[in-house]
C-alpha cells in the first residue's frame, strides 16, 4: 500500500513541476528586461490627465534619464528610471552634453519635486515632467537650450515657444549651428 502511494505521487509530483515550470516560462515572456529591471511586456498605459507624484530625485543619468523613488499605488512604485518627456538634451560625445547634464543634477538631484507621470514610452519608463520650486524643469531646460523639444509623444506649444525664444537668442544648443538632436 505504501508503495502504490509512493509511485502515484511521484508522477503527481512531476506533473506539478512541468506546470510550474510551463507557468514561470509563461510569466517569463510576458516581461521584458530593459537595464537589468524586469518590466511588463504589456505595460503601456493610457493616462487621460497627468499622475501627480512627490518624490526625491536621487540622480540623473544620460540623456533625459532620473532616478527617483516612486510611491507604492502606482504601476511602477520604487525605484524608477524616468524620462523627461517632451525633450532630448544632448547624447554623450554631443556638444553641450556634459553642462547639460550638469545643470540638470544642480537643479534636482537631492531636491524634492513633484512629478508629472503623463504615460510610459516604449520601453516603458515613466515620461515625466518635473516640477521644482521655480516651475518645469523639462521647459527650463529647452529654455536655456540644454535641450531640444521633440513633439513626441505630444506637442506642447509651451515647449515649441521656449526653443523659438533659445534659438534666437542663441543659447546653448544654439549657439553652435551644427548641434543635431540625438
């Protein structure tokens, strides 16, 4: 009787490992690995008005890039890399890269801010748009032409008058006419 029981479990037991194992391969492809963060392959979200979100900057990285810890409630609570939405600042080996980025820390790195969740882009990063005590960084940053508007995934006419204003006054990214966008 104890030997009978042992051979009905055994397959019993193989069985749940082949689900198990059919479950996590399913799982698996569903997610999708973008700088060692695993992420949902369908995490594209339609956001008809902005998330509105208080949070430290931790740091900034290339090209857009933030870090910052997001609260729990949201699609991507924790720590998440952001991008600015609405511009691209100049790529490493660009001119104005580096003071770009620069200005960018000096503005929000270790500061408070509120952040503007508007949707993900495709590799599904939260696009943001951050707001510190003297308004838009993504604005201010085309303003003083660290940054070009690239109308996607919107056009926000605010954006498009900021870098007519930085052209003509040659500013940044402006000042030297072969600057291209990343």
């Amino acid at each position: 009787h104890s030997a009978r029981r042992s051979t009905s479990s055994a397959p019993m037991s193989i069985m749940k490992y082949r689900s198990i194992c059919i479950v996590m391969m399913l799982g698996a492809a569903s997610m999708v690995s973008h700088a060692g963060y695993w992420r949902p392959a369908a995490c594209r979200m339609n956001i008809a008005s902005p998330i509105t979100v208080y949070s430290t900057v931790i740091g900034v990285g290339e090209n857009n890039d933030l870090t910052a810890y997001l609260p729990q409630g949201l699609p991507w609570p924790g720590r998440q890399t952001l991008k600015l939405i609405d511009i691209a600042s100049p790529a490493t080996g660009q001119p104005l890269a580096e003071p770009a980025k620069s200005v960018l820390n000096s503005w929000v790195t270790g500061k408070w801010v509120r952040i503007e969740i508007h949707g993900n882009d495709p590799n599904c990063f939260p696009l943001v748009e951050i707001h510190d005590e003297l308004g838009s960084v993504n604005l201010r940053l085309v303003e003083q032409g660290y940054a070009w508007v690239t109308m996607q995934p919107r056009a926000d006419a605010r954006f498009m008058s900021a870098e007519l204003r930085a052209r003509k006054a040659k500013r940044g990214l402006w000042a030297n006419t072969y600057s291209k966008p990343p």
